[in-house]
C-alpha cells in the first residue's frame, strides 16, 4: 500500500478486457553463440615453429643465420606484446619444414602434445604404453591376446588331434576353443604389424593422427586373413604349431592373404575367359562359313541371269562375237569378286 491507501503495482482498468502488456524480456536462445573451436592461425603457427625449432636443436640440426635472426625478431615482438607478421612466421615455418625432414611439423606439435597426456591420472603411466593414443591402445590388445592365447594353450581342447582336424571335423566346445584359440594367435600378429608400423612413424616423426583408424582396419583384416589362412588352407604335413602359426602370420600380413586370394580369382576368371574366348571365336568361324555360302549363292545366281540375258540378245539378232567377248568379261568379273 502507498501512503495514500491505493494499492502498490500497477493499476488497471476494471472495465478494460485487453490483457496486460507484457515487459519486453530477452531471449537467449536469439543470441549469436560464438564459435567454440575457432582456430588462431597465429598461434598456431608459433607452436609448429616452437616445436620444429625444438627438433632441430635435439637432433642437431644447423639452423642458418637469417633463420635464427627471424625468430630473434619475433620473439622480441612477443615479449613486447606485439603481433609478428604473417609473412614473418610463414617464412620461418616453411624454412625449418625443410630442415626437418623427414619429420612433419604437425606430427612433431601432435606428439609433443601427446607427452602431456594422462591415464588415471598417472603420466608415467601413458609413457610406459606407448607416446601416442593408437601405440597404448595396440599395446593393450597385444597383452590380452597373449593373454588369452596362453589361456587357451592349456585347454584340454587345444590338442595335436582337435588342430590337425579342419574346421568342418569339429563340433562342440571345441570348435569354439580352436576358433578363439587361432583368432588370437591372429590379434598377436596384427597387433604386432600395428606396433612397429606406428613405432617407424613416431621415431621419424612423420605420424599423421588422421590415419589412426587405419591402424584398426588393418588389425580388423589381419584377423580375418589370420583365420582364413589358418583353417582353410591345408597343409601337407600336420603339427601342432602349423595353424597357429598361419594364423600368426596371416594377422601379421593380411596383404599377403589378400594377394594369394587376388591370384586365385584371377586363375578362376582366366580359366572362364578361356572358354568364353573359344566360344567366340567358334561363333565368328560359324558366321564367316555362312558369309562365304551366301557369297557364293549370289555369284552364281548373277551367272545365271547373265547367260539367260545372253541367250535372250542372241534371240533377239545381235552378233554372237560381240556378245561373247562382253560376257565372258562380265561372267569372270561376277565370278572373282569378293
């Protein structure tokens, strides 16, 4: 209540239906958001250049003089707090790219940023698995599928008499066991292959994160040619290690599998191309045969109306001497042609 007794808010008319306005209010769902994952091309820049400039001195690269008193200028301009130039940063970048090669400054800035990364918590636990996601990971499948190959070694179902049959000779149990068994023997090839490949990579810096699920797919194949090597290619003489160790390598070398496979379908396909090529050509030799019978039907049927054309002008009173020279041309003409 005011001091006069009316009543405190806003006052409205009794008679008057129309609603109230409502006080105009914000929307925060009108807001532009800013973007999240805006790139500063500058930064961005500076940290390759850091890092390649890093590597250079690890591995004692010589940096030339001009180089080094570009990155004198623009470590001044930082400390100062002003912007280097993008032709300056630009210029340093692509000289220290070339001093550094075979490394990759992305690959460089990417492991750099990588020895940072923890487990759990626990740095030295990252370290001890690999300097990168892909390599801690490949490590990891590698303990288990040793894991689980020597578990499965000691089964009374992995035996010289169950590996020597072929995967349509076993039933049960241990079709299971053999099948796990061989698959993980595969899982420590292709985890194996996966390992030193990124170990090659990393060691020269040249590793492209972008191509991490390449790694997978190719340890996904390397199970698959594993198995597939291991059970349905047969071999001669049977021991125990003989199929674990196909699997192994077919883990290891799934392009190795992929080629035998490729010959096979290109034995198959040149055998039905053989047959394909015989039917062909007897078809064209049926089609010529009939050419030629139709050729011949035609040349002499053209004889015959000559002669009966000859016959008809003789009838008709014009000298036999001339006409026999004319036809006779005319007949080894018609005769010849082809």
């Amino acid at each position: 209540m005011t001091e006069n007794g009316t009543p405190d808010g806003p006052q409205t008319d009794p008679g008057n239906t129309t609603p109230p306005t409502q006080p105009p209010h914000k929307n925060d769902d009108l807001k532009p958001v800013p973007p999240s994952d805006v790139v500063n091309l500058g930064s961005y820049i500076l940290d390759e250049i850091a890092v390649m400039t890093e590597h250079a001195l690890d591995v004692g690269v010589s940096i030339p003089e001009s180089v080094a008193q570009n990155l004198q200028t623009v470590q001044g301009q930082i400390e100062q707090q002003q912007k280097p130039s993008f032709e300056l940063l630009i210029s340093i970048h692509n000289a220290l790219s070339v001093l550094i090669l075979p490394a990759l400054p992305g690959s460089l800035l990417f492991l750099k940023k990588q020895r940072k990364e923890t487990i759990f918590g626990a740095q030295n636990l990252a370290k001890f698995l690999g300097p990168i996601p892909i390599i801690r990971h490949m490590v990891l499948v590698s303990f288990f599928a040793l894991a689980a190959f020597i578990y499965l070694s000691v089964s009374s179902q992995i035996n010289a008499i169950e590996l020597g049959k072929s995967l349509f000779e076993r039933d049960g149990l241990a079709q299971v066991s053999v099948s796990l068994f061989l698959l993980s023997a595969a899982a420590i090839g292709g985890s194996f292959a996966n390992l030193y490949k990124a170990y090659q990579f990393v060691d020269k810096g040249t590793f492209d994160p972008n191509n991490t699920t390449t790694y997978w797919i190719n340890f996904a194949l390397g199970l698959i040619a594993g198995f597939v090597l291991s059970e349905l290619v047969s071999l001669d003489v049977e021991t125990t290690t003989s199929r674990p160790l196909l699997a192994l390598l077919g883990g290891f070398s799934a392009n190795a599998v992929y080629k035998i496979l490729s010959k096979l379908v290109e034995a198959v396909g040149a055998v039905v191309e053989g047959d394909t090529a015989a039917q062909v050509a007897a078809s064209q030799a049926s089609i010529r045969a009939k050419a030629t019978e139709q050729n011949l039907q035609i040349k002499t049927q053209l004889a015959n109306n000559l002669i009966a054309a000859k016959s008809k002008l003789v009838a008709a009173g014009v000298p036999a001497e001339t006409l026999n020279t004319e036809f006779e041309a005319l007949m080894k003409q018609t005769l010849s042609s082809s």
